[in-house]
C-alpha cells in the first residue's frame, strides 16, 4: 500500500479578487521509503499541496477536491483532533519558514522537550536522551542543546527544525524549501543530512524546491508543477529525457543537470493569474512550441511506463529538447 496518496487534489484560496485555484488536480504517490521531489516555480503551489497533506491551510484556503490518504487512511474524513494527532507522528514537516519557525525565548531543547511531552509520556530523563539522539542525528553537538536559537547559525537552526521534524519518528517527512536563505555550502551539508536520513532511516520523503538540480539528486520520482497543474511526473526521466516545455526550461536554468543547455536560460514571462487561468494549457502564454491546439487542455499522457507528461505535442519532445538548448528559443515570450 503507498504511504501516501494524493489523488486530483483540489485546494483554492478566497481572495479580494475571486477564488484563485491554486492547486487543480494534482495527484500523486509516494511508497514508503520514497523521496518524492514538487518542483516548480514560485507560487505554482508547492507549499499549498504541503500545508493541504498536514491539514494547516490558512483560513482562506480550504480543499475543494480530491483526497489525500495516508497508509490507504483519508485524511478528508478525520476529525481536526485525529488530524492534530496524525501530525508530528506521522507526517511532520520542515517548513519553508523554518528560520523564524524557533521561539527566541525558550532554549532549544525546551523546545524540543515541547514537542515530545505534547505527543508522548516520557520521564525527563529519557527525553533529554532523546533530544541527543536527535540532535547527533541532525548534526549538531548534544551539547549545545541548551543554547538559544540566536546562539545558532542559520544551519544549525535548520538542523535543530529537522530534529524538531524527527522527534516522534514520522513514516513522511515533507520539507518545504529546507534550504532557502542558507548559503551553498551549508546547503548541501543540509540536504546531504536529509539525504542520509532518508537514506539511513528509510524515512519517506517529500522534498519541495524551486531548484531541478536539488530534486535530480535528491529524489526518485518527480513532480514538476505549474501554475497549479502537473506538467510532468515521473523517475529520473523527466530531468534525464524530459518531455515538458516547462520541464525543459526549468532543466535550462539549473545547469548541473545530465540534460542541460550550455548557458543559463531562464523562461520569460509570468505564471497565469490563478482567478481566472487559461482555458487550456496553463503554461502556453511562455511555451515557445504553442500551437492553436494549445487553447485547449492537454490531458497526462504516458510516454513510458510511469512517467507522464501534460503536453498536446509529447510525439515532438526530441525537436523540442534540441530547440531548447537554444537561448533563442526563449528570447521571448510566445505571445
Ligand atoms: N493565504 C493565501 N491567500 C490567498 N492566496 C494564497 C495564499 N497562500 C498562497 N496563495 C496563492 O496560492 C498560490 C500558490 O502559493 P504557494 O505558497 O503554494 O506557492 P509555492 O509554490 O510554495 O511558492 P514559493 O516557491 O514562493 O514558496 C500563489 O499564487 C499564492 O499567491
Ligand atoms: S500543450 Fe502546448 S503550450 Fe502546453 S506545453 Fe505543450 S506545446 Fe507548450
Ligand atoms: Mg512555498
């Protein structure tokens, strides 16, 4: 059975100027085990499909369709109690914000000790030993457990959120952006930790990010978002012999990629308004291979075992990755 499984969701959010579909039809699946990369560009949803799995969509949102079941479990059915309870156990999230996502006043193994003592009885004793377990298994001295966050450096702050995240030993980790804000190298000193507790672990995974180079090393299934939609998913594929235009112009701007252009290209243009979107494929206003068809949605084609692609033109994909490596081709806008 998968550990979880997202299926059409649907998540819209009231704004002044009408309801904006920020998550349409989303689905995917993660097996236990799994690292299961959303890759998109800012405001495509990524943090919308997370906050939608952990139930801690602000007030203006609210799933208006599909379901997300954990361990074969609906979440839609459950009481906000069960949600509460299933959070932290069994799906615990480093979130995007996680550099002020630390109380100042509180040192961070009371913080820590929170977490525990709210989900588990446990004598204080053991506790400390597990938040120096923790705390080893992140990275981090067990000594300096005792420190106030502003003693911490920006890594060792997002170190201490995904010992925060481990507390009770999640089957799912989602971590939203884990990285932003931080430089390079501790960057990938982070994703490395990650990687080897997902490794070590075999903790499931889902590792938001904007960066294709991230998700490609990272990661063993892919979703690329758009706008809201799934332009593509698959394994290794979409970022070894991907079939998206999008998908393509993401490759281009993240060069350490098997696949890639010799230069840095970026996709002109902006996402759709999410009130009121095109009608058919939401990425055509910046697809530089758009055609009439393109006015209406493409639906996921299978163009192998596994691996999907939302395009009218997938029959074209080769034309399309040689074009792409081209910095002509996204000059300018479509139209
Ligand atoms: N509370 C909210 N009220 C109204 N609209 C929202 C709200 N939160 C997000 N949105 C909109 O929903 C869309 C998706 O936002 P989301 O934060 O999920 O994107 P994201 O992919 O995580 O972006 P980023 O990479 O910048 O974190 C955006 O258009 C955003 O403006
Ligand atoms: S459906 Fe058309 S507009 Fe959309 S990605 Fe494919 S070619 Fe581009
Ligand atoms: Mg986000």
């Amino acid at each position: 059975m998968p550990l979880l499984e997202v299926e059409n969701l649907e998540v819209r959010y009231r704004t002044q100027a009408g309801e904006a579909k920020a998550v349409d039809g989303v689905s995917f699946v993660i097996e236990p085990g799994m690292c299961l990369g959303l890759v998109g560009e800012s405001g495509c949803g990524k943090s919308t499909v997370a906050k939608a799995i952990l139930g801690i969509l602000p007030p203006a949102g609210h799933i208006a369709g599909g379901a997300i079941r954990y361990a074969g479990r609906d979440l839609g059915g459950m009481t906000p109690r069960e949600l509460r309870a299933m959070r932290w156990r069994d799906i615990a999230l480093v979130p995007q914000s996680a550099m002020n996502a630390l109380d100042p006043v509180y040192t961070v193994e009371s913080q820590l000790a929170e977490a525990i003592a709210a989900h588990q009885a446990m004598p204080a004793a053991r506790r400390r030993g597990r938040i120096a377990e923790l705390f080893e298994l992140v990275g981090l001295e067990p000594d300096r457990a005792r420190d106030y966050p502003h003693q911490f450096s920006g890594g060792m702050r997002q170190r201490a959120m995904i010992a925060m995240a481990m507390v009770l030993d999640p089957g799912l980790i989602v971590a939203d952006e884990p990285t932003t804000g931080l430089d390079v190298l501790v960057q990938d000193q982070i994703l490395r930790r990650i990687r080897d507790l997902h490794d070590r672990l075999g903790k499931a995974m889902l590792l938001i990010t904007h960066d294709m180079a991230v998700v490609a090393e990272n990661s063993d299934r892919i979703v690329v978002m758009y706008a809201g939609r799934v332009m593509e998913y698959g394994g290794e594929a979409v970022f070894r012999t991907p079939y998206h235009p999008y998908t393509l112009g993401l490759c281009n701007a993240f060069p350490d990629l098997a696949y890639r252009a010799r230069a840095l290209i970026s996709i002109p243009g902006t996402p759709p308004n999410l009130v009121a979107p095109p009608e058919g494929c939401r990425f055509q206003a910046r697809c530089p291979f758009a055609t009439a068809r393109c006015g209406t949605p493409p639906p996921l084609i299978e163009v192998a075992p596994g691996h999907v692609v939302a395009c009218h033109h997938v029959d074209q994909a080769e034309r399309f990755r040689e074009r792409a490596a081209d910095p002509e081709t996204w000059r300018e806008p479509a139209r």
